[in-house]
C-alpha cells in the first residue's frame, strides 16, 4: 500500500509476481522461484502426511495417520462413485493430483507464504496432463471407437452433425476452463484479502476491515478445499469419459 496526494494506492496483484530464489530479476525456464519453493514444500508436506505420518499405523491413529486416511478414503470413494471400480487403477495418479492441490492451496494460506497453484504456469500443466492422459487411454482402450463419445446416438438425426461439432469444441476447451477455474477462484480470494488488509491502515474503517478480512480468510479456506474438489471430481468425469464412451 501507498498513500500518495491522490489516496491510498495498492496493488492486490503483487503477491503473484514470480521472483527468482537466488537474486537477479531474469527468469528462464530452469530458474527457482517462489513458486517451485512452495511446490516443492506441498510436497514434503504430502510426503509427511501420507507416508512417513502414517509409516507406524496403529488401531488408534495419530493425527497426521488420520488426516491420510481421510484423504485416502474421501478420494477413494470419489473415483469409484464416478468411473466405477475400472478406474480404481488410476486411482494413484488422481490421489496425487488432489493431495498436491488442496495442499499448495491452504499453504498460500499462511502469511507471506507463495500461492502456486494461482499462476496458470502451474495450472495449465496439470490441466493439459489429464487431458491428454484420458485422450490416450481413450484411444487405447476403444481406438475409433473413442468418437462415440462426440456423437449423441440419443438426439434426433438432423441434430447429431451440430451436436457433434459443439462436443468436439467442448472436449478440447476442457483444459482451458479446468485451469482457468483453479488458478482464478484461488487468485481472486487471495487479492480480496489483500484489498481489506490495505484498508485496515485507514483508522476509521479498520474495524470493518478486519470483520471483511476474517470473512474472507474462512471463504477462501472453503474455496481452496472446493476447488481441489472440483478439479479432482473433473479429472473423474474425464476419465470416466475415457472409460465408458459414447452419450
């Protein structure tokens, strides 16, 4: 925040900027920043809870025991509801996908912390991962088959050619909106929060401030687990898509 002749002036976006970890302001595609830190702490903290926290299992589970295998259960029970049992065997990868996420996503909670997954660097990739993930097994599982999924059997035959244009452009908008989701809905809580922090040096709205600022920290807590959920649930409906083609 900057108070100048003209008002208060802040800039709710900085907190996205990528910085280098070691200095200099040039960034290539080899170079650490803020981002790959936090990355890779999500994933020490994946890697404590799920497999040294639960290492000595036990009748009564230790917290970080119990937080895995609520993890492991709530997305167990989502991939099964959604493709059936078949996609149980990529089970593995979707519960690396969840984990990952909803846990960069409540690390960007924490104070000066780096929220990864609001840059589309970070998203796009995981988006484009499943799309050509289920399009290849797709293809492989069902060969040219795999095309009954952009053809509604059901709709009247006049429609099916427009119906299967408006399908195809639908499929291949699908990393577009599973990214854009992701990274948008974490980076407008975070700049919303900034907002009514910038406010709070104002004396006379400070009180409201704060109220707005706590409202929004426990939306955006919400947010970050809905729309891991989200971003996961759609990884299923995409595999189940994969699996079982055709309308």
């Amino acid at each position: 925040m900057e108070e100048t002749e003209g008002g208060l002036q802040f800039h709710p976006m900085e907190q996205f900027t990528l910085k280098p970890l070691f200095g200099g302001d040039t960034i290539h595609w080899y170079t650490p920043t803020n981002a790959t830190l936090w990355m890779a702490i999500a994933a020490l903290v994946i890697l404590f809870l799920l497999v040294i926290g639960t290492a000595r299992r036990a009748i009564v589970p230790s917290r970080s025991q119990s937080i895995g295998e609520l993890a492991y259960g709530f997305v167990h029970t989502m991939v099964e509801d959604v493709t059936g049992r078949e996609g149980l065997r990529y089970f593995p990868y979707i519960m690396t996908l969840f984990m990952f996420i909803v846990v960069a996503n409540f690390l960007g909670m924490i104070p000066t912390s780096f929220s990864a997954t609001s840059q589309f660097a970070v998203t796009i990739p995981l988006a484009l991962m499943v799309f050509f993930a289920v399009t290849l097994l797709g293809f492989y599982k069902h060969g040219i088959g795999f095309l009954k999924l952009f053809w509604v059997s059901q709709a009247p035959l006049i429609l099916r050619p427009v119906l299967a244009v408006i399908e195809v452009i639908s499929y291949f908008v699908r990393p577009v909106s599973h990214s854009i989701r992701l990274a948008g809905n974490i980076m407008a809580g975070h700049a919303v929060i900034e907002v009514f922090a910038t406010f709070g040096g104002v004396a006379l709205i400070a009180p409201v401030s704060l109220i707005g600022i706590v409202a929004m920290f426990g939306m955006d807590v919400l947010v970050s687990f809905v729309q891991a959920y989200v971003f996961t649930i759609l990884t299923c409906v995409y595999l189940k898509d994969a699996l079982h083609p055709g309308h």
